[in-house]
C-alpha cells in the first residue's frame, strides 16, 4: 500500500464491520521545526471506535496475519500492514480493545525515515468513509505542531436537523471544502506537498 490514508480507510472499515457508531480519526504531525525541537518529524494516526470490541485472546492474535474472523478467506492483513508501516519507519503501534467498549489503535511514524509512506489523500479518504457511512458519527481531527482542527458529524447533524442526510450532495460538497480550507490553514506557509496528499 502506498498511502498511509489507505491503511486508515482499511482499519475504519473494521470499525463499520464490528458496528461502531462513533469512530474517531486523529492524524497528529510534530515538525522538526516545532517548539519541541525535537530532531525527528512524526506522524501518529489514531482510529478509535465504539464497536463490539475484541477478546484477550483475538487481540493477541490480530498482528498475527493468519488470524482473522472472516469466512472468506483466512488471512487478514489490515492491522498487520498497519504495524508494518509504523514499524518500518523505527515508529512504533499499539492496540487496545475489550469486549463491549470498542477499539483503540495508535501507529506512530518516523516521518523522515525512508521507509516512511507518505499520509497520501487522508481528506478523501475521511470525506468517502462519511459518504458511505451516513449513519455513523465519526470525529475527524488534525493538527500540525500547535494548530489543529476538527470535523466532528455530531456538530453538523445538530445544525442540520434529522431531515438532511449528511451524505446528500449539498452536505458532501460542503464537508469537502471545509477539509480543504482548514487542512490549507493548517499547513499555512509551509511547502509541504507531503503533508497535503
Ligand atoms: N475495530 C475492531 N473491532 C472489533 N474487532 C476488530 C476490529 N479490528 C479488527 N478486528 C478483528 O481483527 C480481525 C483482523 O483484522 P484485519 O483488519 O487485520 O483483517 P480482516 O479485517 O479480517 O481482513 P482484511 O482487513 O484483510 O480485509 C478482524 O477479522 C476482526 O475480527
Ligand atoms: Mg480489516
């Protein structure tokens, strides 16, 4: 896989099939020029959900790509590709989950390591899972050193009342703008076609 946004759009994907109704995606950067002064840039990607959740011993298992619950065929390899990305990068991942509360799985990334995959389109990938998905809330947020913004469903179906869907195409061109704009903001003079996708 060659975009990190198509690992977060393959691990929300669980979230939907394990019946979240409420998935967070947090895409945090730390630039070697930020306050930290910190010698590496690092990425961490952060997708929480509210679904079923795992047992102890599923998540023992779910780094494991011979392990899935799928009947289709008996190899998953969203989570281990995940890992593998983070890892490759001297990075690092982790995974929370118990049974009735949901999920909560956190990569970090090395940014200037060579091995890094670049974030790639993370406002697409976000503006299809809400398109596909129009009964779920997810919560977006992004930030880059100390600016940061969020797209959060909740706020919008509050403004928008229960009788506009929020995948019509009004909606979806307005939330494709608005990621557009902040993530613009966000970046603010920095060029940084990386960060953009
Ligand atoms: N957010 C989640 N909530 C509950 N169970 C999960 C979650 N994410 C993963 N799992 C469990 O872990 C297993 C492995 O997930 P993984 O994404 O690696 O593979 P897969 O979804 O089975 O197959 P693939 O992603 O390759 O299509 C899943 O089959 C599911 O049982
Ligand atoms: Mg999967």
């Amino acid at each position: 896989m060659r975009e990190l946004s198509l690992n977060v759009m393959d691990i929300v994907q669980n979230s939907v099939t394990a019946k979240a109704t409420f998935i967070e995606i947090i895409v945090k950067e730390i630039t070697n020029d930020s306050l930290l002064s910190i010698n590496d840039s690092l990425l961490s990607i952060i997708i929480k959900d509210n679904g079923c959740g795992m047992s102890e011993k599923q998540l023992k298992n779910v780094t494991d790509p011979f392990f899935t619950t799928r009947t289709t065929r008996s190899v998953g390899l969203g989570i281990p590709l995940f890992k593998m990305e983070a890892e490759q990068t001297g990075g690092s991942f982790s995974i929370d989950s118990e049974i009735g509360l949901g999920t909560t799985l956190k990569a970090n990334f090395v940014t200037s390591h060579l091995d890094m995959t670049p974030l790639g389109n993370i406002n697409s990938t976000v503006s299809i899972l809400i398109r596909c998905n129009p009964d779920i809330d997810f919560l977006y947020r992004r930030s880059i050193d100390d600016k940061s913004f969020d797209l959060d469903t909740k706020e919008l179906r509050q403004v928008l009342g229960n009788d506009v869907p929020l995948n019509s195409s009004e909606v979806m061109q307005w939330i494709d703008e608005y990621l557009k704009e902040q993530t613009q903001n966000l970046i603010g003079g920095k060029d940084n076609n990386e960060i953009i996708g």
